[in-house]
C-alpha cells in the first residue's frame, strides 16, 4: 500500500502579474508611453489537503500564468507582487520544488522505452536515494497498478508519426505517473484533458481523484471539460480577464451566478456556462468586460471571498507550528541520485534507445556503402601508376572524403538532436540529472556510429579509387577521415545546441560550413589565402585532414608520368608526390601538429555546445 503524502495547504494572496514591454528590435528600448501589461490581478486563494481543484477561463483569463506563479517555474520576465505560502509559511522556489510535482500539457517521453522501463528510469533518478533499489522498482510496480497502466505496463511508449505506442489517454496517466513516484503532496496539472476524447478524459480524472483520496492536493488548468469530468472537480476557480470570478465549492458556483442575473440553463454543462458567461466576445468587447467587472467586483463581497480570507489568515497563523514538518518534508538536494548513477542510468537509456531504433545508423551504414560504391566507380582505379590527369582525380577524392563525412555528420545531428532537447530540457528541470551527465552519455553512445560509418565509406572508396595501395596508408586515411566525422558532429552540436528547432539549425549550418570549406586547400591555394582571412584557416578542419590525407597519399609515390591519359606531354609535369604536395603549400612536417589541431577542434567543439547547452538549460528552468 502506498504511503500516504504529507498534507500541504496551498495559498497565494494578493498575486499581482506584470508584463513589462517588449522592446521593438534590436539596441532599440520600448516607447517611452509603453506600460506593463497587467496580467493577473489582486488574485487571492487558498487549496487545501484532498482538495482537486480546478482552474478555469476563457482563453487568455490568466490560467496559465496563475498556474507558473504558483509552482515557480517558466516565469520568465513577469514582475509579480504578493506571495505564495505553503502551510502558511512563505515558499520560496526550492521549497515549492521540494514538495511538489508539475505535470505538463505536452506529454514528453522517449519513445523507445516501455512504460515500465521509463518509470524505473525515472524511480532511480528522482526518489530518495535512501531507500534501496528494491524498494524503488516496488514504488514503481504500485504506482502502475494504482494509476490503471498494469495492461500497457511492457508495451513501447511511441513517437507519433513514427513509432506506433500507447494512446493518449494512457500518456496522460504515465505523465502522473512521473511524477507519482516521489510521492508528491501538491501536484499541479496544466491542461490534463487536452487533445482527449470524453472517455480518456474521465478517466485521466478519476486518476487525479484517486490520488487525492490518498492525500494529495492537485491544481489543474482545464479547459471546456465535459459536464462529467466537470462533476469530478472538488472546488473551482473561474478567472476573467486577470481577475477571480468565483473560487470555491464547484456546488456554489450555480448559486453564485444566479444571485448576480446569470442562470445556468437545465441539463447544460455549467463549465461552458461559465467559460461563455466570461468570456469577451470579438466585436462585443465593451459589453463583456462590463459583465466580467460586474461578476468579479460581486465575488469580492461574498461571503465565499470572507471564509477564503479567513482560512488563510488562520493557515497563516499557524506557521511557526508547520515550519519544522515542512523543513523536514522538503529534500535540499537538486538530484536524486549520484553522479555515478546519473551517469549510469542515461547511458542506459541512451543505448536502449539506439539499440530499438536503430533506423538513423541503419539509413547512415546504406548511404555510406552506396555513396563509397558511386565514387569507387567513377574513380576507378587498381594500381598505383599515375597519370598527370589522375593528380587532380586523386586530389578531388580526397577532398571528396572529408566533405562527405562532414556533410553526413553535421546534418544526421542537426535533424536528430534538436528533437530531443525539449524531453532533455523537461527532465532537466524536474532534476532528474544533470547537463554534464546527459551530454557525456549521448557523446559516448554515438562513438560507435561516427567510427563505423566514417570506416565503411572510406574502406569501399580507398581500394576502388586508386589512392595508394598500401595497407598502413589506408589506416591513416581512415583514421584522419574517423577524426574529421567527429569535429563535424561536434560542430553539428554547437549549432544544435544553439538553435530553437531543426529548421533554424538547417538553415544557419551550411553557411557556417561554406568558409571552412573554402579554406581547406582544394578550392583555393594554401599559399594564396589573404591575411584577414587567415584566422578562418585555422578554423577549418577541411584544411587539417585534407593536408594530412594529401602527405598520406603522395609521400611515398617517387615518379609520375608527365604524360595527359591521351598520351600528349603535360604543360604542368608534377614528377613526383613531393611537387603534388609542395603545388598545395602543403608541408610533411605538419603531420603530428594537424593531429593535434583536428583533436584542438574537437574539444573546443565540444566545450562551446555543452557550454551552449547549459545555457539554454538554465534559461528553460528559469
């Protein structure tokens, strides 16, 4: 039998939101008449234990800015007045933290997993690390059975539009779940019935109602829910623009209405009587706020607005008693569990998840093969008996090499992380483990993906194309071209890490790729680059690889033919590797010191896209 929570009271007054104004553009400050926007005001409120309350309004009435005010989080730059307590106590942001959870409107999970797996992820992350691993996957078994998901317990939670898992109504309840297993005593909910039919929705509510039989208190923003999931709610809070217009018994509402000239019909759903009622009608707008004014100025002077008054100032009064139960409630530390668990626990996750969706790597292995087999014929080649013309063939493979490890490592990040950032940003802002974790676990588990596919690609090419036939120059090859893949995807991740979304990452990546490109010794002279752009050279990873592939290639090669394939004498007779080398401003002494730029490279690489993702993490949590 699960534990019952602690018992927490939730009360908020005088709760005044401002907006303060946009600046237009760029270095240019708002107008000077410009005013904060005034988004919630003079909301007071109090919830108490075994309490389902539920927050509603028409669209922009304050819902869900009144919601982020109450669990601290997403503020953003909003100025508030007043303050929220717990217990009477005045609650800061680690402390509402510490005894609540926020279930979310938009139901993030990695796809890959079942629903049991995830919730044991989650299990030994996020609960007490006092309490043994067997005790943790126990939590985790009672929870699904309490929260109705025994029958999807092993089934893949899915991705829409790409893997086939659970409906909705079962994500609604594993997002509880979540954040069940801690045991939370105040839970917030943002719109828990949206995008589900009637039936899904009851019966996402009648798991809230079952929790709170345990003891929890839950706040949820709602919005139209059906007059069944309507009946479900314990006490209700209608707010209009910024403004209460009733908080209390969701009984009293009718009684409310109709004592201010507002009759709920017969056999209607009174949430839409209440949303239409509100509401402010486009082309009617004067007529609504004066209705809204009417009906919030009444509530003031209720005897419902005295008794909530009165119950915060008793709560309030009792403080000093509550102040020690609640310190001791509340868990200081930020993660649940250790470094080492963190680390150990998303390395799982990570692995599971390419193990079971292995379609990115299996479309990366094909398009190397046939990308290596289209160039190998093209180049064809069998001996190491070169021609003057064959001197720009082999040059344009090489450099064909790096491009195309580049290409093919940047964009299969640039298409792929950025949609996994808002389940990293979630689960980071739950705590449930830490940046440095999350990005050393992905790190490590594409290692294999941008070894092999780099080595495939390369091997096909090397032995059809007629580069030098020789078994030590082929590893250096490979090696130099498994080095390029990975600056190119650690360069993918600055961008990734730094765009909002896959779109904005694919538009800024080629013309930050273009420069670089330029400056790596095919397309133009080494010798040949002017000073102002020289910094941009020591920038490019073409430049390093294609030097070291170049060396690689035409050191060993001692006499060239200086006659064209079609058997005429040359204009330009390169009768050795050496005078290849030596046309580029290439130097063999510069072998080790590439090596250690390209390696330079990817750690600096690495170092800006954890730090920019950092940043944003921060930001989000914020």
């Amino acid at each position: 039998m699960t534990e019952a929570p602690e018992q927490i009271t939730i009360s908020w007054k005088g709760i005044n939101v401002y907006a303060l104004p946009q600046s237009p553009g760029c270095c240019r400050r708002p107008p000077p008449e410009a005013q904060p926007k005034h988004i919630l005001k003079d909301v007071s409120g109090i919830v108490k234990p075994r309490t389902l309350m539920a927050i509603m309004g028409a669209s922009g009435a304050g819902k869900t800015t009144l919601m982020n005010i109450l669990n601290s989080r997403n503020r953003g730059k909003l100025v508030l007045q007043g303050d929220v307590r717990l217990n009477g106590i005045e609650a800061d942001r680690e402390m509402i933290a510490g005894v609540s959870a926020y279930v979310q409107q938009d139901d993030l999970f990695v796809g890959t997993l079942t629903v049991r797996e995830h919730l044991r992820f989650r299990a030994l992350l996020r609960m007490d690390r006092r309490l043994s691993k067997e005790k943790r996957l126990a939590k985790v078994e009672e929870v699904i059975q309490e929260l109705g998901l025994s029958k999807c317990a092993d089934s893949v939670i899915g991705t829409p539009g790409r893997i086939k898992g659970i409906s909705g109504g079962e994500m609604k309840r594993l997002s509880f779940a979540s954040e069940a297993l801690t045991n939370p005593p105040l839970m917030f909910c943002d719109e828990v019935t949206s995008g589900l039919d009637s039936f899904m929705a009851q019966s996402v509510v009648q798991s809230l109602r079952t929790m709170v039989s345990k003891g929890h208190t839950i706040l949820c923003t709602i919005h139209q829910p059906s007059s069944e999931v309507y009946d479900m709610f314990d006490e209700v809070l209608l707010l209009a623009e910024g403004r209460v217009a009733y908080m209390g018994n969701k009984d009293g509402a009718i009684d409310f209405f109709q004592r201010n000239g507002f009759t709920c019909p017969k056999n209607y759903n009174p949430a839409d009587f209440y949303i239409l009622t509100l509401a402010i009608v486009p082309g009617n707008e004067g007529e609504g706020r004066k209705r809204v004014k009417q009906i919030c100025d009444q509530f003031k002077g209720t005897q419902e607005t005295v008794c909530m008054e009165e119950a915060i100032t008793e709560v309030n009064k009792k403080s000093s008693q509550n102040y020690s139960a609640l310190k001791e409630l509340i868990d200081v530390k930020r993660y649940g569990a250790s470094y080492f668990q963190q680390l150990r626990s998303v390395l799982w996750r990570s692995g599971i998840t390419t193990l079971r969706d292995p379609l990115v790597l299996r479309v990366k292995l094909i398009q190397a093969l046939v990308i290596g087999l289209v160039l190998g014929l093209v180049y064809l080649k069998t001996d190491n008996d070169y021609t003057q013309d064959e001197v720009m063939n082999v040059n344009g493979i090489i450099f064909l090499v790096i491009t195309n490890v580049t290409f093919t490592n940047v964009f299969s990040i640039l298409n792929s992380f950025p949609l996994e950032v808002p389940v990293f940003l979630r689960e980071y802002g739950s705590g449930l483990y830490r940046v440095d974790v999350y990005y050393i676990a992905k790190s490590l588990v594409e290692i294999p993906s941008l070894v092999i596919v780099p080595f495939l690609f390369i091997t096909v090419l090397y032995w059809m194309s007629g580069l030098y036939y020789d078994a030590e120059s082929f590893l250096v090859c490979a090696g130099i071209g498994i080095l390029g893949a990975n600056v190119a995807a650690s360069f993918g991740y600055i961008v990734s890490c730094s765009a909002s979304d896959v779109s904005i990452a694919l538009a800024i990546a080629p013309p930050l790729i273009i420069p670089v490109m330029l400056f790596g010794g095919f397309f133009l002279n080494n010798g040949t680059i002017p000073d102002w752009f020289i910094w941009l050279k020591y920038l490019s990873w073409f430049k390093y690889a294609n030097e070291m592939m170049i060396v690689n290639q035409w050191r060993n090669i001692d006499s060239i033919e200086c006659e064209n394939s079609n058997g005429t004498a040359s204009e330009r007779c390169f009768r050795n590797g050496d005078a290849v080398i030596d046309s580029l401003n290439f130097d063999k002494g510069n072998q080790y010191l590439n090596l250690g730029l390209l390696f330079a490279l990817i750690a600096g690489f690495r170092i800006i896209s954890f730090l920019a993702l950092y940043i944003r993490a921060r930001r989000s949590s914020s």
